[in-house]
C-alpha cells in the first residue's frame, strides 16, 4: 500500500493586535475579545527578567559564552534559568495568589524555561495581571491538542526490548538511509547514535512496534502505571514520554495519519529505528540512539522543559503552525533558551508552495520552522535529487514586537522528503511516504550521530559543520529552496569528529 504523509497542520488565530494597560503589554490575536467574553482563556506571561532580555540576545550570549562544553552549559543555563523563575515567582507570589483569592487567575503553572508561567484568567484577570509590576508580556496560549483516537497499544512497555540491531546482520536498507550515507558512518567509525536521546514532538505514537520498542528511551525515576509522581518533576508515569495537553502519559494515540501510516512513528523510525519487523533491514539514521515521544504544543514549555532534563540531545518537531502573529514571539524565545541548555531544535520546512493549502512567502514557513538561529528548518529532496514541488521556500519575515529582523534566510539545510519508505504499525516498510515531515528527522538522526561521535559539541558548532559539508545544490551558495545545501551524515561525523 501507498500512502502520502503530509506535515502535521495546527491552525490558530487572525491578524494580531496588542493593548497596553499599566505600562506593561498584552499581545493577542483579533479574535481574543470574543474568547474572552466567552469565559476563561489560557495565557502565558513573562515576568521582566528574562536571559535573553531583548531580540538580538541569543547571538551575543553566545559570542559571551566562549570556550565552554555543552554539558557544562546545560547545567549553567538550567541553573541560572531555574534561579531567575525562583526570585520572580517569589517576587510577585502575593499579587497573584491575591488574584486567586478574587477568582480573576486560577491554575497557575510556574515556568523556568522562559521565566513565568501559565494561568486561565477571566476578563477582568487579563487586566489585574497587566497592572501588575514586574509582567512585561501577556500571550494567549494555543488551544489543547486532547486525544481523540482510540489507543493502537499498550500505554508502557512492561520489559526493555533488547536490540536487534548489529551492523554484521544487515541485510538491507532503504535507499534515503544510503543516500545519506549513515551505513558508512556505522561500518566506518562504529558510530551509529550511541548515548543520544531524540525527542519526537509529534502525535500519533504506538509505542510496541518492534524497531521502536528497542530505542525507545524509559525514564529510570519513574515507576511506570502506579499512578505516582516518583521523580517529583510533576508529571504522574512519565516512562517513555508525556502528552502535555492532556496531562497524561498515554501517547499511544494516532490521531494524525495517513492512511496506514502514523505520523509520530515514520518520523521516530527515521531516527532511530533499528530493524524493520521480521527482518534485517536497517530502517533509522542513528539504531544505536534513545528517542522519547512528547505531545502538546500548547504546553511546549512544559514539553521542552523535560526534554531538558531528561537529558535530550534533539528535539524534532514535523509540525507547522500558521497565523500565530504575535505568540511566535514566546515560541522562539522558549527555544533559543532551550538551546542554550544544549538542545538540538529542528524543524521540516513546510508543504505549502503549491497545491491547495499553499501559502506566499513569505509565509510559506511557519512556526516553528520560521526561527531562526535557534531552529534547523529542514527542506528535502527526492531520489534523483530534485524539490518537490511542494516544499515551502524562504525567505520569512521576524517583524514582532520583540524580534525585528524583517528578512530572515530559510531554509536552513536540505535532507530528504519524498517517496521514503516508512513503516506501517507494525513496523514493516510497507509504504512510501512524502513530505517535510521526512526531513527534519533525517537531520536529527544524522546530529543524533554527530553528537555520539564528538558529545561536547555545542548547538551553534553543529550549525557551523554542517554549513561546512553541505552540497550545494541549488544556485551557487544559499538559496531559498535548499538553503545551505544537503546535509550527508558521513562528511558532518568525519568533521565533527575532527572537530
């Protein structure tokens, strides 16, 4: 069977518009009045002293950074993000838990990963927050992404599958895996992803499939389906991953298909698949990695938080959200934080230059694909090395309050996004698959190498080599199709292990 896969599509909000009460600012889309009217909304709010305080932040702190490791950074960033959350919370606790009292804010989530935190709030809510000192920023929050499917296995695996994998039992692999030459880099330099944990930000996970079963990453403080928090990170069976929106550690919901194909699942098989069912097939870029299944862009702080502390290495996200307006500003400010505690963000580019849901630039890359510096958005090529015709082009525009850049170049990279063999659940390769969904994970399978081959190596590092050993492609040097060129896993692991 045959399938097509196209990105995952999440819509929200018009044309933004911003009100100032008290000196500090609200930022919200046209839409917003209504929804409050109607009851209590989900918003996010900033508290003033953030890291990275204005727009052009992230590339000063990392030119401020200097010679450091990545794990040495991580734990430095965390500490300081952790410290900032804490003095503000506690700064201004007794203005909100007023609030409480009065019923105006209720369900207060505190964050670290940008300082603040998310509350619902009434009409009259919104307005005592933005009178309050110390608040700078007020964002509505996405609406939840709840299930709706019926689960296709079990919520935790009861027993660690061992590996199949072994580079001396391979009898096969899909043509993308070779014309990105991972299987030189497993039989070359014996790197194939070992030590690396990939994040899978997605939907549409079942959790029992062979080549997934055996990475899949389990979290060693908690005790799975007790119903209790045994790591205290505030979140109840968080083994394998976490569905944010939900509140719940039952992932194995497959409401984004196509056909017979899962969405979550084709993108972490890319990554980290091992052996295709009843067979020796090599199917993922990096078999020796980990991967963790998350969903919930509505709680993405929360989602990027325990990616950090469950030790990721890349977080891979195949979704593209249009019309955010002014909220891309928090997205991108929770990433660039997120980068600086060491975490490789990528995005596929987009599916929207031609067909019916195709956009103008240049909007035709969205969120979160449209962030630059602290985002890989990822293009892709066919088997004969051509661009579909529906893969979204650059440039994207930055004319927020906060970040004003106006042009920005994208996309970043191209890797692979049409006619892939992807499994089916039973983890067969059973269809072909298109769309830039495909990309971003080939690319976070090929830094899941790259990062098992040389751990130390910072975010902006891995930019610089694979700007270094990507192919031209396109028109001579960047272009707005295929950015900096394509990307090969062996050429970025033979630089990042002289590096």
């Amino acid at each position: 069977m045959r399938s097509l896969v196209l990105i995952a599509m999440l819509v929200w909000g018009g044309m933004e518009s911003g009100k100032s009460v008290g000196g500090n600012e609200v930022l919200f889309t046209m839409d917003d009045v209504l929804r409050i009217d109607s009851g209590v909304v989900r918003v996010v709010v900033w508290f003033d002293d953030q890291l990275l305080l204005e727009g052009g932040s992230f590339l000063k702190k990392i030119q401020e950074l200097g010679d450091v490791s990545r794990s040495a950074l991580r734990t430095r960033v965390m500490a300081q993000l952790k410290e900032k959350s804490k003095h503000s919370f506690r700064q201004n606790e007794g203005q909100l838990r007023a609030l409480e009292r009065r019923g105006q804010i209720q369900d207060i989530r505190r964050h670290w990963i940008i300082n603040g935190f998310s509350c619902s709030v009434t009409r009259e809510g919104k307005k005592a927050l933005l009178a309050l000192d110390g608040i700078s920023k007020i964002f509505d929050k996405q609406p939840l992404y709840l299930p709706r499917g019926e689960d296709m296995g079990p919520e935790f695996l009861k027993s660690r599958y061992a590996s199949r994998f072994e580079l001396e039992k391979i009898d096969s692999f899909p043509w993308n895996i070779e014309k990105i030459r991972a299987p030189e880099v497993w039989r070359e330099f014996g790197i194939t992803g070992k030590g690396t944990l990939n994040v899978v930000h997605d939907s549409g996970f079942k959790l029992d499939v062979p080549p997934l079963a055996e990475t899949i990453y389990t979290n060693a403080g908690e005790i799975p389906g007790n119903d209790i928090d045994d790591d205290g990170n505030g979140y109840v069976d968080d083994y394998h991953g976490y569905n944010f929106d939900a509140a719940q550690a039952n992932l194995n919901e497959p409401t984004i298909r196509r056909g017979t194909n899962i969405h979550g699942n084709l993108c972490a098989a890319i990554i980290a698949g091992t052996f295709a069912t009843d067979s020796q097939q090599a199917i993922g870029m990096a078999p020796g990695s980990l991967w963790a299944p998350v969903m919930g862009s509505s709680n993405i702080e929360q989602a990027v938080e325990w990616a950090i502390e469950q030790g990721a290495d890349t977080y891979s996200m195949s979704f593209s959200q249009p019309n955010l307006g002014e909220y891309r500003t928090h997205w991108r400010k929770v990433l660039e934080h997120g980068t600086l505690c060491g975490v490789l963000f990528i995005s596929g580019a987009g599916n929207f230059a031609a067909g019916s849901r195709s956009a103008r630039i240049p909007v035709q890359m969205r969120n979160p694909e449209d962030i630059p510096h602290a985002v890989l958005g990822v293009a892709g090529i066919g088997k004969d090395g051509t661009r579909p015709a529906f893969s979204s082009q650059g440039p994207v525009e930055w004319m927020t309050d906060h970040y004003q850049e106006g042009k920005v170049d994208k996309p970043d990279f191209t890797t692979i996004n049409y006619e892939v063999p992807c499994v089916d659940p039973e983890g067969r390769l059973t269809n072909m698959a298109s769309g830039n969904s495909l990309a971003g994970p080939h690319m976070a399978g090929i830094i899941s190498l790259m990062l098992s081959a040389n751990p130390e190596l910072l975010p902006w590092e891995i930019r610089s080599i694979l700007r270094q050993t990507a192919r031209d492609i396109g028109e001579k040097g960047f272009d707005y199709q295929s950015g900096h060129g394509f990307v090969n896993a062996y050429d970025a692991v033979k630089a990042a292990i002289a590096w």
